[in-house]
C-alpha cells in the first residue's frame, strides 16, 4: 500500500462570531468581506463591523492591515484542512486506498460545510484573485497539499490498488465541486430544489469519489 509522504453574515452558524476568540473572529468576517467583496473591494471597517469590533483594532493583530488579515485567513484555511486531514490519514493508514481518499475528501466536505465562509472566500479568491498576493498564499499552500495527494495517488495506482484515472483532474474536481457547493447556497436551492438534503448530497458526493477512484464509475 502506497505511503502519503443571503447576506454573507447569515452564513455563520449561530454564535460563531460570539465565541470570544477575537483573531478566529476576524478570520472569519475577513473571509466574509473578501468572498463579497473580493480582495480590493473589502474594506478593515467592513471586516471590523462583521466581527463587532472597532476597526483600530484589528491592527492590534494584525499590523499589516488588509493585506496581512487576508493572507492569513487563507493560510488559516489551508493549515486546519492539512491538519484535520492528519488524524484521518494516521488512523487509515491501514485502509485500502479507495477508502483513505473518500475519508479524506469527507473531512473537507465538512470542514466547508461547518464554515461556509471559508469556501465563499476561495472561491472568490481561487477562481478569480484580483490580487497577485492573496493567488500566491494559495498557490503555495495548495501545491502542498496537492503534491502529496498526487503522489500517494500515483503510488497506489502503480500498485494496482486504484483504477488509473487523471489525478490532476480529479483532484481539481473533488476540490472545486466541494468549495462551490458550499459557497453557493442560492445555486444549490434553485438547482436542486429548496427540499434538498445536505446530508444526502453529502453522501452522494462521497460515493461519486469512491467509484471513481476504484473504477466503478459508470461510462
């Protein structure tokens, strides 16, 4: 087995922006401004009344203004996906390889559906940057992450434990069709009708990764 080397504020689950942790607090309503807003149009006053606080002090932790509040509320999204992956890839290294991914892509399926701000915020930034800075925080960070899917990937094919399929290709959609659902609530209600279950679409996505990667897609 291969090794692996509506307005955007009503998207905060109820009391998140209360939880006391001011630095999560601005994270959090940056990636709401940003996902508005985009990079250049969101403004520290706007991620200060997001967060409820007063704007001064948002220097306070972070002396670098909008750019530095911004790139690390990017960097925050790539740590804590690289780090609740971790746990999952040390418990399944024993798991056949079809069952590692579809874990792994669970754990960012729920990562965005528990901050829905987040996906708004790469989506924003990862389809369309329009700041060469904040396209570099994820460009680094992200070809991390998947350099090491790619290469565990690759490995397991090689050995014949998952059906030979693009890996870039399908790393591109597992990501993208997990951030876009997510930040897309509106797309989601009129595609799939106001009656749609998350936990169903959920599984349904999962199940979609695990035929693929064994082969079981139909053509």
């Amino acid at each position: 087995m291969a090794k692996l080397d509506a307005p955007l504020a009503s998207m905060v689950v109820a009391g998140a922006m209360g939880d006391g942790n001011t630095r999560d607090r601005l994270l959090r309503a940056a990636a709401m401004e940003i996902a508005r807003h985009g990079f250049k149009g969101a403004s520290l006053r706007g991620v200060a009344a997001r967060a409820d606080i007063r704007a001064a002090s948002i220097f306070h932790f972070f002396p670098g203004g909008k750019e530095e509040l911004a790139r690390a509320m990017l960097e925050h999204i790539m740590d804590t996906i690289a780090t609740r992956m971790t746990p999952t890839i040390d418990a399944g290294s024993g798991l056949p390889p079809a069952d590692l991914i579809v874990r792994c892509a669970a754990e960012l399926w729920d990562f965005m559906a528990e901050h829905p701000e987040y996906a708004g915020a790469l989506m924003r930034e990862a389809f369309q940057p329009d700041e060469e800075t904040m396209a570099d925080v994820l460009r680094e960070n992200g070809e991390r992450i998947v350099k090491l899917a790619t290469a565990y990937i690759e490995a397991s094919q090689a050995a014949g434990e998952l059906a030979d399929f693009n890996v870039e290709r399908f790393l591109f959609r597992l990501a993208s069709f997990t951030v876009t659902f997510h930040a897309s609530p509106t797309m989601r209600r009129y595609i799939l009708g106001p009656g749609y279950s998350a936990q169903n679409e959920r599984e349904a996505f999962l199940e979609s990764i695990r035929e693929e990667v064994s082969g079981d897609a139909q053509p």
